[in-house]
C-alpha cells in the first residue's frame, strides 16, 4: 500500500544518517517589487528579440493583429532556404528590421525581417562540430551603440556584432571564453559543457546552463553568469554541492569531484522585476544507475530559483529524489499569474518528463496545491538505493500517460510484432512511473524522452493558461556491463574485438553479424571482403546511414578487426558475450559503486518507426492554472502515411517542437508532418495550416514591423517515421529541403 505524506507548503524532512532535506527554502531573501503591470505583459512580449519571445521564456507574444477571425486568410510573405540541407531547429530573433538565424553550414545570418534579404553572414570556425542551434541571446547597452548577439561554439563562449557579423574581439581572449574552464576538472577532459540552448541575458549579465554527457564522471552542471562586456565570469552555482554549501551532505563525500549531470539544458526564465532566474534541472549521471551517488542527490531534477545577479539560493524544489530515469525538467518554467483561493499569485509552473505540472508561488516556493510524497518501488540492483519515496502532485492533473500495459499496445502493429512485444512486456518489471532499472527487461513510461520536452510549454502569463506539448513514448530499458569493460586485458585480439562489436554494432548488424541486407549489409566474412584500413575508415567515419565512432582507439579498433576477420575465434562462449550477467567476469569484492552499470535509451519503436503505444502519440494539453484543471487536450499533428490511409488523430511522430500563444487567442506550432497550424487557444481547434516543404522542430517566431504582423518558421527537420535506426531499418539521412519560411496577411494595397 502506499504511504501518503501530504505536503502543505513546504516539506522538510529531519536531517538524520542516511536522510537530506529534499525540498526547502534555503533563506529567506525576498524582493517586495510588486507583480508586473498587464500594460507591462504587453511591453514585454510585444517583439521577438529573445529567445522564446522574451527573458520570461513564456513563447507569448502580445501581438493580436492576427487573430482567430482572420487567420485562414495566412500567406507567405518570403522565405529563406537553409541551404546545405542540414537540420537546422533554431528560434530567430528579430531587432528592429533584422532578423537572425542560422542556416548555411551553421552560419549566423543577419536578413531584412520584411523581405528575407540576406544582409550579413557569419560562418563559424572550420571543422566546428557544437555550435548553441536552438535559438541566440541578443543584447545592448543603454544608448544601443553597442549591440551583441552571444552564442557558444565549440565549448567556447563568443560575441559578434549584431549590425555587421564581424566577431568581437576584445571579449574574452581573442573574441573567446572557455566554458570548460572553472569548473574544478582537468578542461581537455571535458568534451561536452556547452548547452545548445541559449542561456538569458539581465542587465549585463549572461546566465548559462550546460549540457553534460551521458556517462559517468561527465562534466558538473554548475549554473554560470558571465559578464557581457568582458566575458568574466561573475558567479557560480554549483548544482552538486561543495563542502560547506547546502545540499553537500545529500551525495557521497566529495561527489562535486566526479558526479556529473544534474545540469540545466532546457532553459532558463528570468522575473526581471523580482532579479530572480528560475532554472530547471535534470538528472544526474549515469542516468540509470546510481550506486556511485547514493542520497537524494540535491540539485539534481529540481527546480531553483536564484537572485539573478548573485546566484544565491532562494528557493528549491526537487521533483525526483536520486533519479535512475532519466526525468529531467525538460522545458523552461513558466512566469505567469493566477487567481488562487481569491487572491492573484505570481507563479511559476515546471512541466517535465514524467508527465507532471508543479506549481509554486513564484516568491516563496509554496506549492500552490498539496503534494505528496509516495512509496515506490525499490531496486535489487547491487549498490543501488533508490529514495523510498517521490513526490507527487495532486493538482493539476497529469498531461501524459504515466504507465503502458499489453492492452496499451497499438492496433496498427503487425500481428508477429505485437506477440513479440506482448511476451516481452509480460516478462518485464513494470509496476509504474518510478519502477527501478534492473538486469531484465523495465518498463518506463512515459519515457526517458516523453513527457514535455525542450521548448515544449507556452503560458499567456495574463490569463492563468499553460500549453504543454508532449509525447508518449515508452522506454524498455535493461541494465548491462559494458563487454569491452569486463575483458581482461590478457585476453586475445578477437575476444577484445567481440566485446567492441557488442558495445558498439551488435544492435544494427545482429549478434550473428548477418545483418539486415540491403539497409544494413552482413559482416560475415567482412575479413575476406575489406581490408582492415576500410574497416578502420567506415567504423571512424561512418558510411551512409551508419553513425561514425571517432572515440574508439587504435587498439579497439585493430581488435574488431581481428574479431572479424575471425569470429570463431571468439564464440557466443566467451565472458564478453555474457556482459549482462554480474556473476560472469566480476570478483566477489567488486565494489559495486565502481560498477559501470548502463542501458541504452531503450525508445520503444515499432519496424514502422512508430511508437509502439496506442495513439496519440503527441498531444497538445491546456490548463486553466487558476483552478488546477486541464481545459482541453488533442492530438497535435498527424503522420501522413497513416492520415493517407483515413488513420487520423493519431498525433505526430517523435515532436521537438515548441508551440507559441499570442494575444490574438491562437497557438502557432509546426510538426513532423510538414505542416504548420495555428488552433485556437480556448477550445485546441484547428483554425488554420499550410504545408511546408520539409517537417519542423523547435518554435516560430511572432514580430511586426511597419504595422505588419509576421510568424516564421524554421522547416529543415526530416519528415519521416524513421527518425532512429532500427535493425533493417536506418534512420533516414536524406538531405533536407530547409527554410525559414514567413507567413502573414496579405499587405493591404499600396496607396
């Protein structure tokens, strides 16, 4: 039975041995400016020269000379290619008449915001992998003499000049910072910091989140200001906690020296008449085991809210105690105000993976309904001691499916594939949103990468109303030793080389090598057919839908050679194939804390490439905040194989988008489907859409100029139901016929 704790306000728990404080306010700093003014909601959000509309994060725009009345009269206005058919998912922002975007080889572009003309390009430095691709931070001074759009390339911070694209040169060391710099491990062992998200400009302050990798011992996820004139750095927040700080003894001693993660790469959102920044985290690493981290793990998978111009800790909340999901606060929290029990509250609302909406009085941290803290299953993996509890809200509802059972599987499945996935299910631990990995099958759902994701939550901050897009996708994960970790090192070249194929290839190519001719060739005799320098330059360089490996060494690469050039040499026998069994290769007296426990991902997907859950796959949800309910929920978008065949309603495929509310009672947002629509905001209907010539990830823009009220796009994702490659079926890599693409109403007649 579950035990039920409700939470009124704020819940501590008594710090004692083996407990933390899990929710709490740190001190009690307040600012007694009072909630901004309607007529400053409408200042704020009336441009589009930020990220997400404005530093609030809200995807609103005040903006209402399009409205529900005359929307079905939208037209193209221009549109801008991309021009190297890449994906591209980025947010412009327009100043005045320009507008910027990236596009060509991940140039920065200055064009006229009115004609699509191109009026500047930036291109960024040769061989440049990492460049922040989802939208840009703009900034000027006081008298606009000096104007700057901040980006980060590569792990370094930079600036460029907002009317030339020329670099900035004096910022930083030669135009640059290092983000990997300060952050209390070796710079050149970090191979990921930067965030693709841009971070939020205040004042002259720029605050930035990270994005670490997956792994173990990936980067801190330590939250940063850098001065915008200098590029000095003014403050750290550090999100696993050093000696001395709040939330240090809730992990292992001196854990801030090796645990990673717990980092804020969705985005951030600034109440600048308070100088608060609200920052939502995520998981710490390794997503999936945590026997290296044991405790509640503070300020993994929380929400902070922070002085804006010090760092300093005003608030928290955490929404999951010692995450082994993966359930990080996937979107931005969003600033808005309610009318609560007779009185209008300043609040901020946190949507994330797990399929819930948490609500707090945006000065204190109260909840604005009770949560709960609820017993969930515990793990029977070694080392792993999960929370006992997690919280759950009781209002307002849930916006996800937060289980999936045999009878949730799809009707459209094939029948073999449907038996095969029910005996699966049926032999897989799954007793809910929190059921712990282990060594067999789990089930998660919504979803390591369900839920509400980047960009995927819009408010109308005056009316008390919340959008959340989300998507069901279910995840079977399954704990594993990594082969190429349990080989000793005496053993021979081929057995080395089996523990590589299993890391790295037994997935696409199968585990007896045969593959799945034409899409994925067979390696069986790959030895007689290729020389070990082809081998060497596809597995490095990857070759049509296959992905490249440029981590793997020289040694691992020679072994997979050897293993296939001669797989009896190492057959099916051997400890590397048994790599999921910790009886198998592993001394009594391993520790278990340096156990190197992983799981992939685990996407449930169909050989369709669709999910295997019954539709609605995406769904747009509207709450009324004011009263805790949800308005109105419907399928967003449609996958046109199946609409082709009248299967409707069925949401799009696997969505990266981020819909936008303006004044004039619309919701603005494309999908993988290749059309772009706008719904009225009251009832989800559909009022208006256009087809576009390639699907679309990440948010429109809404701006005016002249008179003339404009919403762009960015179209230049794949349009596909293979997003991932499944055995026989790589995911599509085809080029991508991208554009910025503008819609708005015809131009009244010149006089």
């Amino acid at each position: 039975m579950l035990a039920l704790v409700a939470v009124c306000g704020l819940m501590f728990a008594l710090h004692s041995p083996g407990k933390a404080r899990t929710q709490g306010k740190a001190n009690t700093q307040k600012n007694s400016a009072r909630p901004r003014s309607d007529g400053t909601v409408r200042q704020t959000h009336s441009s589009w020269s930020d990220y997400a509309g404005a530093s609030d994060a809200a995807q609103y725009s005040a903006l209402a000379q399009i409205n529900r009345a005359n929307v079905g009269r939208l037209q193209m206005a221009w549109s801008y290619p991309t021009g190297d058919g890449n994906k591209y998912l980025f947010n412009p922002i327009v100043v005045d008449k320009t507008m910027y975007v990236l596009a060509h080889n991940n140039s920065i572009v200055g064009l006229d915001a009115t004609t699509g003309e191109q009026l500047w390009i930036h291109p960024p430095a040769p061989k440049t992998t990492l460049i922040t691709n989802r939208g840009i931070n703009y900034w000027e001074n006081a008298d606009r003499s000096d104007r700057r759009l901040l980006f980060a390339a590569d792990n370094f911070l930079q600036e460029i000049d907002a009317r030339t694209g020329q670099s900035i040169l004096d910022f930083g060391e030669n135009g640059r910072v290092d983000l990997r710099a300060g952050l209390g491990r070796d710079p050149e062992s970090l191979a990921l910091v930067q965030s693709t998200t841009p971070g939020r400009v205040f004042e002259d302050l720029l605050i930035l989140g990270s994005a670490t990798n997956e792994e173990y011992e990936s980067g801190p996820g330590d939250i940063r200001a850098y001065n915008v004139r200098s590029g000095r750095l003014v403050w750290t927040f550090h999100t696993v906690p050093h000696p001395g700080e709040f939330g240090y003894d809730t992990w292992p001693k001196d854990a801030w020296k090796t645990v990673g993660g717990a980092n804020a790469w969705s985005g951030l959102s600034v109440d600048a008449k308070r100088g608060m920044v609200f920052i939502p985290t995520a998981s710490p690493k390794y997503n999936f085991y945590g026997a290296d981290r044991t405790g509640a793990n503070l300020f993994g998978d929380s929400l902070l809210a922070l002085n804006v111009r010090t760092g300093k800790l005003i608030w928290y909340f955490q929404m999951v105690h010692h995450d082994i999901w993966d359930y990080d606060n996937g979107t931005a929290p969003m600033l808005l105000t309610v009318r609560h029990n007779g009185k209008m509250v300043d609040a901020v609302a946190q949507a994330g993976k797990e399929g819930f909406v948490w609500v707090f009085d945006r000065e204190t941290g109260e909840p604005l309904w009770p949560i709960e803290e609820r017993a969930v299953p515990r793990s029977d993996m070694p080392g792993e001691i999960t929370w006992p509890t997690q919280p759950f809200p009781l209002k307002p509802p849930p916006f996800a499916r937060q289980s999936f059972k045999v009878n949730d599987l799809s009707p459209l499945l094939e029948p073999e594939e449907r038996e095969r996935l029910r005996k699966e299910m049926e032999g897989a631990r799954n007793q809910g949103l929190f059921t712990p990995p282990g060594l067999t099958d789990t089930v998660e759902m919504p979803g390591n990468n369900g839920g509400a994701n980047f960009q995927g939550a819009a408010v109308d901050p005056e009316h008390g109303t919340l959008f959340v897009v989300s998507k069901d996708l279910p995840s079977m994960l399954k704990l594993e030793l990594n082969a190429m970790e349990q080989v000793s090192a005496g053993s021979s070249p081929e057995v080395k080389g089996r523990a590589v194929f299993q890391s790295h290839c037994r997935l696409c190519h199968g585990a007896d090598l045969a593959g799945h001719p034409p899409a994925v060739p067979s390696l069986v005799d790959a030895g007689s057919r290729e020389t070990a320098g082809q081998i060497r330059a596809v597995v490095v360089h990857g070759r049509g839908p296959m992905p490249a490996f440029p981590g793997l060494s020289d040694a691992a690469l020679d072994s997979l050679w050897a293993y296939l050039s001669h797989p009896e040499r190492a057959p099916a026998s051997t400890p590397a194939e048994n790599d999921s069994a910790p009886k198998t290769g592993i001394s009594s007296d391993s520790s278990s804390e340096k156990l190197r426990y992983r799981s992939s991902f685990g996407f449930m997907f169909a050989a369709s490439g669709l999910p295997v859950i019954a539709p609605p796959w995406t769904t747009l949800t509207a709450y009324d905040l004011n009263a805790g309910t949800i308005a109105w929920q419907v399928p967003l978008g449609e996958v046109p194989e199946l609409a082709a065949q009248g299967i409707k309603n069925t949401g799009s495929h696997f969505p990266k988008v981020g819909p936008v509310v303006t004044a004039g009672g619309l919701i603005f947002t494309g999908t993988r489907d290749r059309k772009v629509r706008a719904l009225d905001s009251a009832t989800g209907k559909v009022l208006w859409e256009a087809e576009v010539g390639a699907a679309l990830e990440g948010m429109p823009a809404v701006y005016q100029i002249d008179g003339r009220e404009y919403i762009v796009f960015c179209a230049a994702a794949q349009a596909t139901t293979h997003t991932h490659s499944l055995p026989g079926h790589p995911a599509l890599q085809a080029p991508i016929p991208g554009a910025y693409v503008v819609f708005a109403l015809p131009a009244p007649p010149a006089s």
